[in-house]
C-alpha cells in the first residue's frame, strides 16, 4: 500500500462494499417520498426513521462514488467531469452513477471474478 492511500483499493471494489453500495443507492431513492409523506401525514416515528436511513445510505453512496470517481475510474476525462457534476447538482446523481459507471467497471468486475477464482 502507497503511504498516502489511507483507503486501500479493496474498500472501495470489493464485493462487500458492492452490496453495501447498492443497497445504499436503493435506501436512498426513499428520501423523496419519505418527505412527502411527512408533508402529508406528518412526522410519525417510522417515517423519521425512514427519513434518517435514506439520509445516511445518501451519504454513504455520494461518498464512495465521489471516492470512485477520483481515485478508480479509468473512462475519458469529459466523461468523469460529467459524472461529477451530475453527482454534485443532481440530487440523486450518485445513484445512477453507482448502476450505470461503477457496477459496470473494470475494476469492480477484476474484483468480482478475482473472488470468485479463489471460492
């Protein structure tokens, strides 16, 4: 490991952190209607506890796709300031980014064939 990667590439492509970042991607689509719910019906505990879930798998997917983007993805330089934008204005950016770049990758799909040569 280089002295100033503090993440190591398996935390970012592993398949652990596939699933957990596409059932963040998935968490986060209810954030949405989650806020209209409480609009409608009110703040009732279940709909707080589905607010502050789909709050935190945003983050966690806006964060590791951002961490992708600049340090893994290897498609043209227009097409990472693309996606980079996309994820910084559009709301739910990192979402689609996570299905359409990162489950697509080469590294997550080496990482992927890489475990299961070895199962």
């Amino acid at each position: 490991m280089i002295k100033y990667e503090y993440i190591s590439k398996d935390l970012i492509i592993s398949s652990t952190a596939r699933r957990v970042y596409r059932a963040s991607a998935v968490l986060s689509l209810f954030i949405y209607p989650s806020l209209v719910a409480i609009k409608i019906a009110g703040p009732t505990p279940f709909l707080k506890q589905l607010l502050f879930i789909s709050v935190v798998a945003t983050a966690i997917i806006t964060v590791g796709m951002e961490f992708f983007l600049i340090r893994f993805d290897d498609s043209a330089v227009w097409k990472q300031i693309f996606w980079f934008l996309v994820m910084i204005f559009a709301p739910l950016g990192s979402v689609l980014y996570c299905f359409a770049v990162y489950s697509r990758s080469k590294a997550v799909q080496s990482a992927n064939a890489r475990i299961e040569k070895v199962s």
